[in-house]
C-alpha cells in the first residue's frame, strides 16, 4: 500500500466494541493527515449533515404529524403527553417524545403567531364557534339542510362532535363509510362511531351495499372470510359481481431471493399478457418489507406510484396485486403490537383491538386486487391470515404441496406386492426377495388424494 502510494490505516477489532472510542481513533487518523489548519467546531450546514438521513427523518416527521393529530384528537395538553411518556418503560418511546414535543409546542406557537390554522384547528375553532355563538349555529344549521359525510369509518371525536353541532333535528344526515376498512385507530379514528350508529344518532335508516363490482369471485370470498374473524364488526355478506377468475396464490419462500424471483416471473408473464406494469401493485404493511423486492423489480420497470403502503394504497385498485410480508414472525404481518408503541402513550389499546385493526388493515390490501392477488410468505412461517383464507379459495402449485408416501415389498420375479406375512410370493410361487419401493404421488385435491390412497390400500 506504502509503495502505491495509498493510504492504509490499522484498526483493532476491539476500538470497535465503542463507538465513541473508534470514532475519535478515526477522527485522529483524518486529522492527522490533513496539512491545512482545521478547527474540530467546524459545523456543517443542514444538508451536508443530514443528507444520509432522508428517509428516517421523513418518517421520523410523518409519524410527529401523526400524534399531533392524535393528540389534538383526544383532548390532551402536552404536559399530560410529556409526563406519561417520561415514565414509559421503552427507552425509544421515551426519546422519541423528548425530541417531539418540543417540535409539536413550536409549530402550535408558529401557527398562533402567524394567525395560520391547519385542519385539526379548522375543526376545533369550528366547534368552539358553534357553541359559543347560537345565532351562528342556527344560521349555519338553516343554511345546510343536507350533510353528507364520505369515509365516515375514519372519524374522530373531533369530527362528530362538530358534526353534531351543525345538524339539528330538521337535517338530513347521510354517511356513507365501510367499518371492514376502518384502518386509522393509531391517528385517533373511532370505529364504534360506524359500528353502532344508531346509538350516536337518532333513528337513522342503514343501508347495506352488498355488491363488489372490483374483484373476482375469489378474492371477495377470500376476503369476506378472513374479515369475518373480527368480533367488533356489522355483519355482512359482500358477493362479487365478477364471477370466476383467478384462485388466489401463496408464495412460500424457502430461502434468501424466492420472494423476489417469484414476483419478477408474475410480472413479467402478466405483461407478457397485456397487463401494463400501471396495474401492478406492490403492498407492504412496513417499509423494510420492500427493500429487496424493490432493488429487483426496477428491473421490470416496476417504480415507486406501484409499491405501497396498505395504509397509502387505501382507494386504489390494480389488476396484479403482491402482498408482502405475510409472516407469522415478529415484524411480519399481523404484528399488532408494532402498530407503535408510540401511539399508546395518547391512548392505550387492547390487544384484540389492535389485531382487529391488522385485519381490517389486510382486507383493505385484499380488496385493492382485481383479478390476480398473490400473497408472499414463508415456508414454516406462515401468517395467521392465510390460514384464515378456505383452502379451496387458492391456487396450490403441485410442487407445494406434500405428497403421499407409500412403501411396502414386491417379488423381484413377478413385482407383485407382497404383504410382509408371506414367504413364498402368493402369486408365483417364487421364494422371496424382498425390496423396498417407495411411491410418491402429489395431489391437488381431496378427491384426488382419496383415489391415490385406494391404488395403494
């Protein structure tokens, strides 16, 4: 390295056991051969710093914004937040809220300062009007005989107490929502609001729309199924409209690069066919579930619009569809206690509610699908989730499938088969040579296993 005129630096696995130590062994080693005069209060700009940070700090902010809105929502003052999350057990949790509040406290005083109002305060000022002024409560209840509130699944305390202060006995109120897709708990939405609605407003009608007019006949029974399974639901039956169509297909990867070789060879049959990459979608419940499938997929001219959260891809629809992550492991999916610990510091939930939410939160990735729906997994590792899909709803593939092995003795003159009692072949007559064979038959279905066992009995 010396006679090449390269630099080459020792270091010792053990300067590595501390970061602190082997970071200042490094900083010695640049600083040592640097000839310019630097100073070590040398600070870098924001971006030169923080550059390898996008990603995180993008997150980081999104989820800030999330438990604002939480927060907000559930009528808490920051000191309450402050004070509970200090006592939390979880270090992170703890960090987190340190680091947040902070930021949360500065952006409620930049907005005040600035007479600026986001949604949230839109919301809260409303209602604070509303009850404080009767006159233009009753002007703005005269002025609006017919409300109509989409996504009604979604909404929080905030909204429907705004809400119940803009109709009044005279109005007619119309909400149109879907419990099963109810997937916002961790942002504050309540889904009792949907679920009995009949107990927060009076004497309403409901409706029921039973009829699926996106995907095949397989994916809404698979669907139908799997929801079935929450208890705090309204009870339907959705059937499609399309009938027929493609079973739906379970990858179970064996080892590191399945997963994404069996997604490559979907989609480049599925373009083959017609399919314009546009209606393929990539579905994944957390963003470290996507990083191997994305590095080979840009291959296939499959982009960033196409793979998305569950969360982010609620209302849209593609003819191919890929659910990652379906494994029963800790950060697969369901794994309701991810479903962050951050948000229990707002509200605290129960268990069966949050996997309720992972369930609804798979309906919604099942729904989004068409006419293909393929489902990624693991060999040995299975989620719950497709084991709460009927078997007869998906495509087995014959290689896997476990076969039915059969060994017993033949004659090795006639290769008649010959029960273990005998000495002599019963049909030849022969003394007997005994040797093992065994016989291996895949089979797709019961029946066809039924007709495989008789051959043999």
């Amino acid at each position: 390295m010396k006679k090449g005129g390269i630099t080459c630096v020792k270091t010792f696995d053990k300067a590595t056991h501390n970061s602190t130590d082997f970071n200042k062994m490094l900083d010695a080693v640049v600083r040592g051969r640097i000839t310019e005069k630097i100073s070590t209060n040398t600070s870098l700009n924001y971006s030169a710093q923080f550059d390898g940070y996008k990603k995180e700090l993008t997150s980081f902010f999104r989820m800030v914004l999330d438990v604002k809105g939480t927060i907000k929502s559930s009528n808490k003052s920051l000191d309450e937040i402050a004070m509970t999350a200090s006592n939390n057990e979880h270090e992170r949790v703890r960090n987190f809220y340190r680091v947040a509040l902070p930021i949360i406290q500065g952006y409620y005083e930049y907005c005040i300062n600035k007479s600026y109002l986001d949604f949230d305060d839109l919301i809260a000022y409303s209602i604070k009007l509303l009850k404080e002024h009767p006159e233009t409560k009753k002007r703005y209840q005269d002025q609006f005989k017919y409300v109509m509130v989409d996504e009604f699944q979604d909404v929080n305390n905030q909204q429907v107490v705004f809400l119940k202060e803009l109709v009044n006995s005279k109005s007619q109120l119309f909400c149109v929502g879907d419990d099963w897709q109810s997937i916002y708990g961790f942002r504050g939405s309540v889904i009792d609001y949907i679920v009995n609605f009949k107990e927060h407003f009076n004497n309403p009608e409901i409706i029921k729309l039973n009829l699926n007019y996106r995907s095949t006949d397989f994916i809404v029974k698979a669907s139908n199924e799997v929801i079935k399974k929450n208890k705090f639901q309204v009870p339907k039956n959705v059937s499609a409209v399309k009938k027929g169509g493609a079973k739906i297909e379970v990858s179970y990867a064996e080892k590191e690069g399945d997963t994404e070789n069996f997604i490559w060879k979907k989609i480049v049959k599925h373009i083959d066919e017609g399919i314009p990459s546009e209606e393929i979608l990539v579905l994944y419940r957390r963003t470290a579930m996507k990083t191997e499938v994305e590095k080979t997929l840009k291959k296939a001219a499959i982009h960033n619009v196409q793979f998305k959260t569950i969360h982010g891809a609620k209302g849209l629809e593609a003819k191919v569809v890929f659910i990652l992550g379906l494994n029963s492991a800790r950060g697969g999916f369901p794994d309701p206690w991810m479903q962050d610990k951050i948000y229990h510091v707002i509200k605290k939930t129960a268990y069966d509610t949050l996997l309720e939410e992972e369930r609804r939160l798979f309906y919604v990735a099942l729904t989004r699908a068409k006419s293909h729906l393929y489902l990624m997994s693991q060999k040995g590792n299975v989620s719950k989730f497709i084991k709460e899909i009927p078997k007869d709803l998906l495509f087995i593939k014959e290689n896997e499938v476990t076969g039915l092995t059969f060994e017993f003795s033949t004659c090795v003159n006639c290769s008649s088969k010959i029960e273990e009692i005998y000495k002599f072949c019963p049909e030849c007559g022969q003394s007997l040579r005994k040797e093992k064979v065994v016989v291996e038959k895949k089979v797709l279905d019961f029946n066809a296993l039924k007709a495989e066992v008789k051959k043999y009995l």
